[in-house]
C-alpha cells in the first residue's frame, strides 16, 4: 500500500516539475 502511495506521488512529482519548467520557460522567454 505504501510503495503504491509513493509510487503515484512521484509521478505526480515528475509531473508537477515538468509544468513547473515549461512555465518557467514561457516566462523567460515571454519577457
């Protein structure tokens, strides 16, 4: 139950960070 629980969060981790980069992105290259 636990590894299944801290499986998910990680993809939610990687997925998390993979917007959290292409917003930044956006933003350096908006300016």
């Amino acid at each position: 139950m636990f590894f299944f629980f801290s499986n998910r969060l990680g993809c939610l981790g990687s997925v998390l960070v993979s917007v959290g980069l292409s917003l930044l992105l956006y933003l350096l290259l908006r300016s």
